[in-house]
C-alpha cells in the first residue's frame, strides 16, 4: 500500500490587494484551496485575513489526498482566492504535478514536484515550502 500524498502550504507572496474598501488596511482574505486526484474533496487553508504575504504554522496548512498507483501522474490544483462576503475573486494558482507529462494547463503555473529524503519539493517556479 502506498502512503499518502501530503501537500503542506507554508504561505504566498506579492498577491495583489484585491478589496476595495476606504480603509487602507482592509486587503485581501487568502485563501488557498487544492483539488487532488478524481473522487478525493477539495482541501483548504484557513483563510489568512488582511494579509497580501500570509504565513501559515507548519502543519496548519496541509492537505491529504490517496496515492496514486505507482507511476501514474498526479496533478493538484492550488487556487488562490481572496474571500470575501458574498464572494471569493482569484489571486492565482498553480498546477502541483509529478510523473506523466504536463496537462493543458491554460492560466495555470506548472510546478513539478520531486521527492528527496522523503520530503516532496517544489521544483521551477516559486514555491514557498516554509520553515525547514
């Protein structure tokens, strides 16, 4: 049996300040949420108020989906959103992938994923995997 794939989110940079309040401290609410494989749920972070470079405790942010079969490639989607009341506008995202070759990704980042010693590792792009 193959163990867990575990997705932890240390925190984002430069997002762009998305509310439009009179209050000059009122940005935007971050909130990242991933899609792993077909037939797993959608995993989120807690939502990081006012905050346009939010940092979350390791292992505040992390997410569990299944393994794959061995050698089947895997993609997750991590979308960045700023939520608000009665809504959630996009910041970013990016495509988490390992094995297989790159999906059509339209506006997404690619961001492959290795593992060394272990622990998964972002490769190309920019990738904040926090504290360690």
């Amino acid at each position: 049996a193959s163990a867990d794939l575990v997705l932890c989110i240390g925190g984002a940079d430069g997002l762009p300040d998305t509310d439009q309040g009179a209050d000059p401290r009122d940005l935007s609410d971050v909130r990242v949420t991933v899609r792993g494989p077909p037939g797993s749920s959608p995993c989120a972070t807690p939502t990081a108020a006012n905050d346009l470079a939010p940092r979350w405790a390791p292992g505040e942010a992390c997410c569990t989906f299944p393994a794959p079969d061995s050698g089947t490639p895997t993609t997750l989607l991590a979308r960045v959103t700023d939520e608000d009341v009665f809504r959630a506008e996009a910041l970013g995202g990016a495509a988490l992938g390992a094995g297989g070759a790159r999906p059509p990704l339209g506006q997404w980042a690619w961001v492959g994923l290795t593992e060394r010693g272990g622990l998964p590792e972002a490769e190309g792009g920019e990738a904040d995997s926090g504290p360690g």
